[in-house]
C-alpha cells in the first residue's frame, strides 16, 4: 500500500508542474517510509529521519545548507508546512524562482506568500495561485 502511494504521488506531482525525467528530486521521509518511496518513486535522493517533523528537517537542511541558491533557478516544493516559510522566502530573494505543491486546503498562508507560485492538489487535479 506505501508503495503504491509513493506511486502515485510521483505521477500527481509530475503533472502538476510537469516534470520531465531530468529533474533533481529530494524525498523526505521517515525511516518507516524509506523502502516504499524507494519502490514507489525510482531514481530520487531519499533523506530518512524520524522524530517529529524529522523528514521536514531533513528537506529544511538541504535547502538552507546546500547552496540550492547557487546551482539552481527553480525550486519545487511538495509540502504545506509553515516551517519552510522562511527557507523559501530566502531562496526567492536570492533570485530562486519557488513553485510550493501542497494539498487543496492544507498549506500555510506564510508559505504561499512567501512561493513565487502554489499549485494546488485536490484529489487528482490541479489548482494554480500565483504569488500574493
């Protein structure tokens, strides 16, 4: 069942902001989820720690540690969580051009404003709101 997720997830996300096979993809998880996100969404970096908000540090850490600033021009984002507010706030004013995937509902205002874009994922579509 967490693989098929995992599955489905890489197709819900590749359409909506169109991935095309050559992107660098980060996955946070738990070390309960490592095997099934590796099953269900090949070929990505998987970063496993657990806790609370384990995976969500583990993503935070690259973003803020990684000079993801310096080597890319987009960034897309798969969370709601206010956390990574400030990290992505910081990546836009460095020139970082930030796409925030969230679920329809589910997302933290401070994030969406702090997203140069929010696309949106209610059951199978998509929504898109620009910055605010």
């Amino acid at each position: 069942m967490l693989v098929e997720q995992a599955a489905n997830a890489h197709v819900a996300i590749a359409e909506a902001v169109s991935l095309v096979g050559g992107e660098q993809v980060v996955i946070g998880t738990s070390h309960f989820g490592v095997m099934a996100t590796g099953l269900g969404w090949r070929g990505p970096r998987i970063l496993a720690r657990s806790g609370r908000n384990g995976a969500d540090m583990a993503l935070l850490e690259v973003l803020t540690e990684e000079h993801v600033e310096e080597r890319f021009d987009e960034v897309v984002l798969v969370s709601g969580d206010g956390i990574f507010s400030e990290a992505v706030a910081a990546l836009g004013t460095a020139g970082v051009n930030v796409t925030v995937v969230a679920l329809a509902g589910h997302c933290s205002k401070r994030l969406r404003m702090a997203a140069s874009c929010t696309v949106f994922l209610n059951y199978g579509a998509a929504e898109v709101d620009g910055a605010a």
